[in-house]
C-alpha cells in the first residue's frame, strides 16, 4: 500500500505543488488542516511526507502542540526527516523552527501559479522519494536516474582549486552563464573546504582544524578521505561533498544559515581559521542545501542549483533546505 | 589566485586586484607599506570565498585603524555582492563605481556597464537599456533591483 503525503495546508498552490510530488513518487495524498484528523493521520498512517505551510509562529506552536498531545514529539510515529515546512519567508525570518523537534527541512515558496507550482513539485519530487528511503545518501538519489555522475576523489587540500576551477569551467561548457557558474563554483569551495577542514573530529569529538590555516596542505587518506561528486540533468546541476566523520552539528549549521551579515556587524572570530558565511551565501543566491549525515560515520553537504535563463531568475529559484540526520 | 598590481601617485597607492580571493590572500604582505589614501580597483575580481572575505575584512581593518582614506571603484558584481551581503566589508571606504549587470533579451549574452554610485538615486533606480554587444539586441538590467542596490540606501 502506498505511504501518505499529508499536506497541511490550504493554499491552492501548495496543493498542485503536493499534488505533483505525490503522483511522481506514488504516494497517496491526503490534505486536511484539522489538527484532529492530522495527528490521527500521522499516529495510523505509513507517512512518507509530511507538508506543512503556517504564516507564523502561532500557527506553528498550535500544529507542534497538537502533535505533542496527540501522537508525542518524541514518538517513533514522528521522523523529523520526513517534516517539510513551506514559507514564504526566508530562514532567518523562521528561526524558531530550529528549536522544535519536529524541524526537518524548510522550502522556501517561490512558486506563485500552478505552473510555477507544479515545476517545482516535480524538483521537489526527488528530494521526498529520497527522504523516504532508509538512507539518502548519494546525489543520484536526489536526480533523474539517467542523469550524469561524476565523482572525483580528492587526494591533497591543496587539490580544491583545481577541483573547483575544473567544475567551473564545466558548468560553463553545460551553458551556464559565468555569474551563475562563479556562483555555484563559490558554493562548491565553501562545500570542499568544510569537508577538509571542519569535518575532521578527534575521539573526544574536538575539531582537528579549527585553528589550521585554510591553505594548509593536508593528506586526504583514510577516514580524512573526501569525495566529490557531480549530477548534471539538463536543468539542474547538483554537487557534494563527502567526508567520513559524520560530525555536522544541526544547530550549528542552522544558526550560520540563518545570520543576516547584512543587517549587523561581521565579526571575524580570530581564533578560528574559517569564516562561517559560505552556506549562508550560497542559499541567499538560489542554491537549495542539502545536509545529509549519519553520527560518526559519514557526511555529505550538497548544492542544487537550477539553471535559468538569467540572473534575476536564479536568484530567485525554487529552493530548500534539506535535513537528514541518521543516528 | 589573486593577482595585485600597485601603482603609488603621489600619496596615493592604486591597488589592482584581478583574479578569485581566497584561503591564499594576504593583502598585508602583498601590498605592503601604505600611503593615507588607498584606492582600489575591483574590475577584475571574479570571485572571493569566504575566508577570502574573512582576509579581505582583516587587511582593510587595519587600514580603516589608520585612518587610511579608502576607496573602491570599478567594483565587479563579486565585489559588490559582498558589499550588499556584508555590511561592513569595505570598513568605512567609500565605493565610488560598480559595474551593473545587464542581459541580452535577444542572445542571453553577459553585460556590463559601469555606474559611479552618486548617478545611482537608491529611491528611484533609472538605468538605460543597452544595445548588446554582440547582436545589437536590447539589453536589460539582470539582477534583482533591491538586492543589488541596496548598499546604497546604508
């Protein structure tokens, strides 16, 4: 029997864009916003999506409430994975769903019209059939099955340039206009060099490189071996980056995503040698995240960007934030 | 890898800086001993990272605690990118001129052009149309307007 997609929501947008989702990943989809038949849904029902769109942090509270009540925040019945909340408004504008258990992934709406709606249902389609496996791993997972993967084992830190370089001027030869190929090949850096230098953790779980300046040149063997790969499929470029520790830190990467440097004071702490503005950057100029890890034993942190037909357009692309955390 | 070429008039040092900023810059002593006034000239920026941010921010610092007179002119849209996303990322410099996107509506060719920031009104943005380059297509602004202009309302 097919697993449920519960759509929460009322807006007729979000339901040609679930509609889509569902037909494309054969899941059967049930839309209600009673809190009463949607804790029901979640406590009976095989769940492989749930979609929830609220306008503010009340409406949030009353649906985590219900949910707390009726089924348990902590029950077996509940798989933060499998929660995606769609907003209008951007990450930092929602950061009290960081401190619920039941935060997963956040869609930012930028969809208006059932055509805009339902192509984004159709990227968006891959990301849930990914979520309701076992474990996503993997960028193909996350592409049509006859897309291109390429996958390039890094040896040395000092090989980022050229890997970076390399994927720049492909992007560029795939038709990509420079600033979108500058854009992407910025994204995949901050990827690389997270991968290297802020993955790395000791057996008390101490980052190795904190303090290590980013050109340092370190061995890429063993448990510090990285890899990279690469999914094209004519509309979509996706990239990750994966190391083997499996030391991301939820929270933390929320909070850096979710810092307006605009707004205040960029403050460089000294004593650590990495920035912590390159994911923020990248989701703010159109590229979807995707966090994908399981505790001590690997991480992959990848970037989606779609290619359109001008800058204004890409910026302003369809995008998520994708949270899968294995433990 | 940054590239910086300087040319000193007077009291004045121009700083060129080409190519991508990143983990390798070190302006300080790339550039060395500075006048009181620096200018900088961004055309050739492709792209900085963020620990390229990181150094930039650190090296114009010190130069703002010297009283250092900054400007940044011919600024790339990597440049100016950074500037709307950071809003201290020219440590109290002033941006004298930033190269303005544009697309062609015809062949989806790149352009761009250059704009001194005091022809730019941040309430009331007016740009030309160009003719593209290569197809003498009509060419139109490709960004997103409040993103891109927005240093100029701080």
């Amino acid at each position: 029997m097919a697993q449920t997609l519960l759509l929460v929501s009322n807006r007729p947008d979000d339901i040609v864009f679930a509609r889509k989702i569902a037909e494309t990943v054969d899941l059967q989809l049930v839309h209600s916003v009673d809190l009463m038949e949607i804790t029901s849904i979640i406590k009976e029902k095989d769940v492989g999506a749930v979609f929830v769109d609220f306008v503010n942090l009340e409406g949030f509270r009353t649906f985590e409430a219900a949910v707390h009540d009726q089924v348990g925040l902590f029950s077996d019945r509940v798989n933060s994975n499998r929660f995606h909340y769609i907003s209008d408004l951007d990450i930092e504008e929602r950061k009290f769903l960081f401190e619920s258990p039941l935060f997963g992934n956040f869609i930012l709406r930028k969809y208006s019209g059932t055509e805009k709606a339902a192509r984004a249902g159709a990227r968006y389609a891959y990301v849930v059939k990914a979520t309701t496996m076992d474990r996503a791993f993997g960028i193909r997972n996350f592409f049509h099955p006859k897309s291109q993967v390429q996958t390039i084992q890094m040896k040395r830190s000092t090989q980022k340039q050229q890997v970076v370089e390399a994927l720049r001027a492909y992007l560029i030869k795939a038709k990509y206009p420079t600033r979108m190929a500058n854009t992407i090949a910025n994204a995949v850096d901050e990827l690389i060099m997270n991968a290297i230098f802020a993955a790395p953790t000791d057996t008390t779980g101490r980052r190795v490189y904190d303090q290590t300046p980013r050109d340092a040149d370190i061995q890429l063997e063993g448990k510090a071996q990285i890899e990279v790969s690469i999914a094209f499929d004519g509309i979509q470029v996706g990239i990750c980056a994966t190391d083997q520790y499996g030391s991301i830190d939820k929270e933390k990467v929320l909070r850096h995503l979710s810092t307006v440097y605009k707004d205040e004071q960029y403050k460089m702490k000294m004593s650590i040698a990495g920035a912590g503005i390159g994911l923020a950057t990248t989701f703010r100029g159109g590229g979807s995240l995707l966090f994908l890890s399981e505790k001590n034993s690997r991480t992959e942190v990848c970037v989606i960007f779609e290619r359109l037909d001008n800058i204004r357009e890409f910026k302003d692309q369809f995008r998520y934030v994708l949270n899968q955390f294995y433990y | 890898m940054i590239k910086v070429a300087k040319e000193l008039n007077g009291n004045i040092l121009v700083l060129r800086l080409s190519g991508s900023i990143e983990e390798t810059v070190n302006l300080e002593e790339m550039v060395g001993p500075t006048p009181p006034e620096v200018r900088v000239d961004c055309k050739e920026i492709t792209r900085i990272n963020s620990v390229g941010v990181k150094g930039w921010i650190k090296y114009f610092q010190t130069l703002q605690t010297k009283n250092t007179k900054m400007t940044f002119f011919q600024c790339s849209t990597a440049i100016v990118e950074q500037v709307n996303l950071i809003s201290n990322f020219v440590c109290g410099g002033t941006v004298e001129s930033i190269y303005v996107p544009f697309a062609c509506t015809n062949c989806k060719a790149e352009l761009i052009a250059l704009f001194k920031t005091a022809d730019l009104n941040p309430s009331a943005i007016q740009l030309p149309e160009l003719k593209c380059t290569k197809c003498s297509g009509k060419a139109v602004f490709d960004d997103i307007e409040e993103e891109y202009f927005s240093f100029l309302s701080r």
